[in-house]
C-alpha cells in the first residue's frame, strides 16, 4: 500500500482550487489524478480537514470481539478443543470466523492454546 501524499501538497492544491482554479486544473498543476483533487476538496468541504484518513489495519476483529463471550464459553466447555474444531462449533453458533482469526482473537487477549503435559 502506498503513503499518502504530503499535506503540503494538499494544502497547495486546494489553496489553488479556493484562487479560482478547477480541481482538474489543480490537479494536472501539481501532477496528481483529476480525481484525488476532488476527493480531497469533497472531504475538505464535507468534514472541514483535508487530512489522510489511516491506512490498512483491522478492520473485522469487532466481530469476533462482539461475540467474545460465545467463543470464551465453548473454549470453556472443551479446553482441549484445537482451534479448527473451535471453528466448526462456532459455525454452529453462526459465527464463521477462520482459524488464523481465532489465532489472532486468543493472541490479542493474552491466552496460549498450547498444550502441556501434565
């Protein structure tokens, strides 16, 4: 994923678009698509910062952590359950959740699913 552009340029740019100039002008101005220079004075106008908005991230763990207390529930009823029979029974559940996120749900909260000998 690239960076976003400097808001030096940004600023520039929609300095030139409120002198007068069309976003399309702007844009070719300061060598960036006609449509960046809309997207930024449509997000300047509509929320009053021209700032980039964050990049990548998680964007689905809410999901699991909404039903938190379901996954805890079924992990406490086996607590020898492998992360894809956890899955499986929480299909049941209607929740459908792969095992690399409930890797990531168990790493969030702290919790080892290793397994010891006694």
């Amino acid at each position: 994923m690239g960076q976003a552009l400097s808001m030096d340029l940004r600023r520039r740019l929609l300095t030139a678009i409120d002198d007068g100039m069309s976003c399309r002008a702007a844009a070719a101005r300061f060598g960036v698509a006609p449509s960046t220079a809309i997207r930024w004075h449509d997000q300047r106008r509509t929320t009053g910062t021209f700032a980039p908005k964050p990049q990548g991230g998680d964007t689905r763990s809410r999901r699991i952590e909404e039903r938190r207390a379901e996954i805890l529930a079924v992990l406490e009823a086996r607590k020898d359950i492998s992360l894809e029979e956890l899955r499986l029974a929480l299909m049941d559940l209607d929740l459908h959740v792969s095992v690399a996120g409930l890797d990531r749900f168990f790493i969030r909260h702290g919790m080892t699913r290793k397994k010891r000998l006694s």
